[in-house]
C-alpha cells in the first residue's frame, strides 16, 4: 500500500495502482483519452498530465506507479498548462463540428474540451482530412471517420489484446496517422462494436446506431441481453417508446465492459410487436377478442379437460426466455394449485458466445462462455419448471406419443423447436392451445388463444445466468396498451383459481422466490450483486461513472490483497 | 467540416478502399528463398520475442521480393505470428520499406538543408526530367531508374548527396549528372 497525497488530500493506494487511479480515489478527475482500465498502459495521448513532487517534468498521469509518499498537483497551474496545451494540439486537426457528429453528448474529446481546454481557439486553418477514409465502412458493424480520431489507440488495443483478432493498426505516422485495417481486410470480430464503446470521439460509430438519436435524448434502462446464457449487463436506450441500442453496463463480475455483437444488434428486435390484442379461434375464423374473454376461454378449456381427462392430460410449456418470477408463478399456478405434472422447458444451444473476463467466476481460460441461446434455464429449473429430457411429455408430444387436452405456451418462441413444423402440426393436434406471444410464428398461427405479451423492454424481473449469478432487469418502456407482461397474464390467469393477487409486482414475487427457493434466500433485490452497475452516460468513460471514488479505492485494495493487477 | 470524398457507407460488407494507404498487390503469393529462410531463422535467435525480429524480417523480404506488397506482409506476419494490421502498421512507419516495386536504381535525392543549400533541389528535378520526365518515386519504363527524395543521409560534408540503393554518391550536381546516370548504366 502506498500513501499519495494528490491536492492535499490522502489517500491509500495498491502499490500496483497508478497516479492517475490514485487521483480518481481522491476525487479528482483528471481528464484523460487513452487510459482504460482493461486495456495496457501506452502514455499515448498525454491528456492526463499532473505534476508530481521530485519529478522535474510534468507526468502522464497513467504512466507513473505509485510510490509510497508520492505528493501528486493534479490541479495545479503547471498541470492544468499543459493539459490545455494539449487540449489545443488535438484540436488543431478537429473538424470542431459538434453538431454533425453522432459521437456529440458522449465523445470525451467535447467534455475534455469543456473541462479542461481553451474557450477559443487561436487556430483558424482547415483541418487535415482524409478522403476515402472519413465515413466509410470498416466493418459489417462499424463506420469509420478518420478526420476524428485522436490517435489514442484504445480500439486498436481492444482488438489486439481484448478480441484477440488484431484487425487494427495505425497506417503512416505523424499527421498523417489513421487507424484501419491490412489492405483487403474488414474490422469484423464478435465484439467488433465494443471498439465504437471505447473510442473516446466519434471516429468509430455502430452502423446501426449512427444519426438514430441524439444520445442526449435517450433514456436508460438496467437490462439483461438474453442472446445467451452468459447475461451480459446492459442498458437499454430508449425514446418515445422506441428501443434504440443496447450498451454493455460495466460489471466486473460478468461482462466487464464488453457484450457481443450478435447480442448488442439484437436491440431493435425488441420493437416489434406483432400482436397487440389478445386474438382467439371461434370455428375456423380469428377474431380479437378482450382479456376477460381470452382468459375465460383458457380457464374453461383447463377445467374441463381437468374434470375429464385428469391434470395429467395438460401440457405447460414455461421457458428459459422467462424470467425466474414468471417461470415460478406458471409452475405455482399449475403444477402446484392445478396438479399438473408436465410443466417443462427445452433450451436450444445457440452458437459458442464467449466474453472475454479473466477474473469473473466461472471462466474456462479467461472467458465466460455461453452455449444456450437463452438467458434463465437456470432460473426455469429453480423455479420448478422441469427440463424437457428424451421420456418428458413435451419430447412424447413432439413424437407424436402424447396428444394433451391443453397445451398452454407461457412463450411462442420458446426454442427453435416453437417453427418447426412438424412440432406445430403435432402441437395443432391438441385441444386447446393457447400461447403467449409477441411476434407472430407457426405456433401463434395454429393457436386457440394468443395472448399479447411485452418483450424484454417492458418487463422486470431476474435471470440466473451462467454462472448462477441472480441478475435482475428493469422496465425500460411500458408496454403499449392492452399488451401485458407474461407476469401480468400469469397474476391474471391465476386469480381465476385464487391463487395469485393480480397487485402483485416482480418485487412482490421476488419475496416468495425468497421463501420458496434455496437460490435465492439470501439475494437482494436491490443489492449491487443483482441489480448490477448503473447505466453509465457514455460508454467511452465508463471507466469514470462505473465505480465512485470509495467504491475504486475498496476494488483496488481488494485487488492488491488478492495480488491480482486491478 | 470533414469532407473529401464520401465513400458511401453502403459499400460494405465489402473492402476499405485501396487509397495511398493501401497495401499494393503483387499477384502471386511470395515465399522466401531457401537461404533466406535460413537467415531468418538464425535471426530468430537473436531476438527475445519474435515480434522483436520484424524489422530485419521485414529486410529479407525487401530483398527478397524487391518491395513490401500485401502478399509480403502476411507472408511475414505468418513467419512472426503477428497479425498482419500489425506488421502494415510497422511497414507504414518507416519510410525505407517500399510499398511499390522500384527500378533496379532507387535513386535518393537528399533535400534537407546542406544539400537544399547545394542546390540538391535542382539536380533532383532536373534529374527527373532526365529520365524523361518521371514523377517523385515513378520507375522508368525499363524499369531502371526509380527517383525520390530523402531526409539527411549524413554526408553533408559532400553535399548535394545522393544514395542509389545502399551506396553512397557524393558532390552530384547538374554537370556531373550526365556521368552519375551513366554510371549506372
Ligand atoms: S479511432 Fe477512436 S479509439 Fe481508435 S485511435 Fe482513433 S480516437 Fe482512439
Ligand atoms: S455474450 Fe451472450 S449475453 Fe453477452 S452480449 Fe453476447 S449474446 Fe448477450
Ligand atoms: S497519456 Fe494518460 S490517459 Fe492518455
Ligand atoms: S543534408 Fe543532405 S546529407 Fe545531410
């Protein structure tokens, strides 16, 4: 441990920390460009200048180990000199076009700016360009403008030592330095968008996000990516009702500061919403109907075949696109109160999605892995929902061997299983059908009765991911009206047999989760290790907004005490 | 305002346009020379890491195949276990790895401040519109003769310097230029 004085103020440090960490613990934010906390040490853009007691000359900040005693100016007359100083050199080549830029509201270069540069500029002549490299394509995933870019290297580093794929590279020097890729080569890894995270300006931009929204407009939501099994932390960003990105939320524990491609493009998805009213078969025609109505129907097709067929006869598909809460009050609802014995779930094995996190729990050689393209098998299996084996009743019914009397769908697109048409047809053959969907497939085609449900944006709850981590997620937009959530028609449907308070929230189910299931004794709702990190307001300077001062200072000294580099 | 040529966005999923930062193609694949293996191979020795060794592999490709083409720079980041953005980066750095092919004679007109005081900056041109009006770093029909021009090659002392591939020319001026193009003849 070292002590550092930085501005006066005392503070204790790992000896594995750095100056500019030391000076974060202290509470001051020195402005900085290339630094990352998970990225290696380059001293690149000289933005985080301090003066250091017993250094002759003015030090990058990022660059000096702390030593014990170290007494640290960081906001000195000299450091804040030089700071500005190269606040100026950076914008002599800045297009200083704020407000044509997508990066505007989130780029640390115009926060920098405001914080630590020059209120004029004392330069007027045109800015370097480069054409065919400003708005171009380097990648499916990423738009490139050279024009902006400030040479810190982070993007190039995320590909070299985070992807592991080394796409990028600088090409010439001097002023004449731009990042791309080897001749013939595209900027395209499973995380290629996570270099549009950590850019600090608007050289890289996602294709998809690009000119959508101005970022300042967008409204943020604690969420779970449900690509997979892993559950990386992510925000939902949102206007008017309207899904428009998902950013990875920092959490040292799962995703760190990354999520994959395939999962961050999945955010538009969320808006559709095909059904928008609860519909049902009457003969062979299909009308809209109310929920009073669709219920009723489900209930009477439930009792019936109870009375003559025995429970037996239903077949309850829950799903590990569900959320725990939602999973328990379907098996609560019929396995508990209506003694049905078939209320099972199938997960699909997606493609091999992999995050890179040398220290979270559960790594195979510094990655988390994920094989199930859903997010809460484990959650589903908690909550009592049984996994579909080869003997179960749904593998029987897929086989042709079990036709039920019900068949109640809690999520149409419950596994890849939910299109495939011999599925459907053999589905078809049962009694009663009823599904709760939100986009339309060969299930909600053959279904008695479709219930309109909220996607993930419009829903909370918790997932258990792959490393049995309870993470909860929160509503980003309140679903449009009439649509429920798959919680609300559950609360609904299960007060027709008097077993469920139609008041209850997520939190209200989280407490029987509590009582009812060992997994979750002890979890709180509430705490860092199931709500997650905070939303941060620009993925760029997530690193500033992850952990606040006391929070860094305990994470680094639990670092140093495990010998791990912080 | 950023402007220049705006590559639609569109273009993709295909390739980053070949602009002067591209690397050129040669056509074919390359390989080094039974010998030049060799060499490399005792180079690795030499070296703590073999991202240590690029800059002298990268050498033995320049002699090998004449010029750095894109074809050269996997072949090296395959010897190196590199990745190839990585050694295109290195090879952009330095200005003495040619990223098109020369002449047989890469002529290296010194400019900097003895010899501009010599009078290297006419012998340059002049020397270009000799050989029939090349431009800065064109090779000559008959691919002989590649002209461009120089930082300090540390031979002010006998300014205007020149450098024809690794050898040193001292004093060239416009009346002995006639004889220095001879000369290498
Ligand atoms: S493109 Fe962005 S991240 Fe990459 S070097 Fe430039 S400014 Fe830094
Ligand atoms: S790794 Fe899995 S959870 Fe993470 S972003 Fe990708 S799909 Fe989503
Ligand atoms: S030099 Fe320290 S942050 Fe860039
Ligand atoms: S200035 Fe020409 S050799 Fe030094």
């Amino acid at each position: 441990m070292a002590k550092v004085t930085v501005d006066g103020r005392e503070v204790v440090v790992p000896d594995n920390g750095n100056v500019l960490e030391a000076c974060r613990i202290a509470g001051v934010d020195v402005p900085h460009f290339c630094y990352h906390p998970r990225l290696s040490i380059v001293g690149q853009c000289r933005m985080c200048m301090v003066e250091i007691e017993g250094m002759p000359k003015i030090q990058a900040s990022c660059t000096v180990p702390v030593r014990d005693g170290m007494v640290v100016s960081a906001s000195s007359e000299k450091a804040l000199a030089a700071r500005n100083a190269t606040m100026e050199f950076l914008l002599i080549n800045h297009p200083l076009d704020c407000p044509i830029c997508d990066q505007a509201g989130e780029c640390k270069l115009q926060d920098n700016a405001f914080a630590a540069g020059l209120p004029v500029s004392r330069t007027s002549e045109p800015r370097r360009q480069y054409p065919g490299y400003d708005r171009t394509g380097i990648g499916p995933h990423v738009i490139a403008d050279m024009t902006r870019c400030i040479q810190c290297t982070r993007c190039i580093r995320f590909c070299a030592e985070i992807a592991g794929t080394g796409e990028l590279t600088f090409i010439e020097r001097g002023g004449h330095t731009i990042v791309w890729t080897h001749e013939g080569k595209v900027l395209d890894n499973e995380w290629s968008a996570c270099t549009a995270d950590v850019c600090p300006v608007g050289a890289l931009t996602t294709k998809d996000f690009r000119f959508r929204k101005r970022v300042w407009w967008l409204d943020k939501a604690r969420s779970v990516c449900t690509g997979c099994e892993i559950g990386c932390n992510i925000s939902i960003e949102h206007r008017d009702r309207q899904v428009f990105r998902f950013l990875p939320r920092p959490n040292p524990d799962v995703n760190d500061y990354w999520m994959c491609d395939y999962g961050r493009f999945r955010a538009e998805e969320l808006n559709a919403q095909d059904f928008t009213r609860p519909v049902v078969k009457d003969g062979g025609s299909t009308k809209e109907t109310n929920w009073g109505d669709a219920l009723e129907r489900i209930q009477k097709a439930v009792d019936e075949a109870i009375k003559a067929k025995g429970a037996a006869s239903i077949l309850v598909i829950g799903s590990a696109n569900l959320s725990t809460e939602e999973n328990y009050l379907l098996n609560s609802l019929f396995r508990t109160r209506l003694g049905v014995p078939n209320v099972e779930f199938v997960v699909d094995n997606g493609a091999l999605r992999r995050i890179k996190n040398p220290k979270a729990e559960g790594n195979q050689e510094g990655w988390l892995k994920g094989l199930e393209s859903a997010p809460n098998s484990r959650g589903a299996v908690a909550a009592g929902v049984t996994r579909a084996l080869s003997d179960s009743a749904l593998e029987k019914l897929s086989s042709g061997k079990f036709t039920p009397a019900v068949l109640y769908v809690a999520d149409a697109a419950f596994a890849k299983k939910a299109s495939d048409p011999a599925f459907v047809q053999a589905a078809r053959k049962a009694g009663f059908v009823a599904v709760h969907a939100r986009t339309k497939n060969a299930l909600t085609e053959v279904a008695d009765v479709v219930l309109p449900v909220a996607s993930l944006s419009g829903k909370e709850g918790t997932f258990v991911n792959s490393q049995r981590r309870i993470q909860a997620f929160s509503i980003a937009i309140v679903p449009p009206p009439v649509v429920r959530t798959d919680m609300e028609v559950l609360l609904h449907l299960g007060k027709r047999w008097g077993v469920f308070d139609t008041r209850w929230t997520a939190g209200d189910v989280f407490e029987l989760l509590k009582k009812e299931i060992p997994l979750y004794a002890d979890a709180e709702r509430e705490s860092r290790a199931v709500a997650g990190y905070p939303a941060v307001i620009s993925p760029a300077s997530a690193y500033d907004s992850i952990f606040s001062p006391e929070e860094a200072e305990a994470k680094l000294i639990a670092a140093a005490a495990e010998g791990r580099n912080g | 305002m950023s402007g220049g040529a705006n590559v639609p966005v569109d273009s993709l999923p295909g390739q980053p346009p070949v602009g002067e930062h591209g690397a050129l193609s040669c056509g074919k694949d390359v390989k080094f020379s039974e010998e030049a293996l060799a060499e490399f191979e005792k180079l690795l020795t030499r070296y703590p890491t073999k991202q240590a060794a690029l800059l002298p592999s990268l050498w033995i490709a320049q002699r090998e195949f004449g010029w750095i083409s894109r074809e050269a720079v996997d072949y090296v980041a395959g010897l190196l276990s590199l990745s190839p953005a990585f050694v295109w980066g290195v090879v952009t750095f330095y200005t003495m790895y040619n990223r098109a092919p020369v002449g047989k004679h890469l002529i290296q007109f010194c400019t900097s401040i003895s010899c501009h005081l010599n009078g290297a900056e006419e012998v340059y041109h002049e020397c270009r519109k000799k050989l029939g009006g090349l431009k800065p770093g064109e090779t000559t029909p008959d691919g002989k003769f590649t002209v461009i021009e120089v930082e300090c090659l540390a031979q002010c002392d006998k300014a205007p310097a020149v450098m024809v591939n690794g050898d040193d020319h001292a004093v060239i001026t416009k009346d002995n230029l006639d004889k220095f193009l001879e000369s290498l003849k």
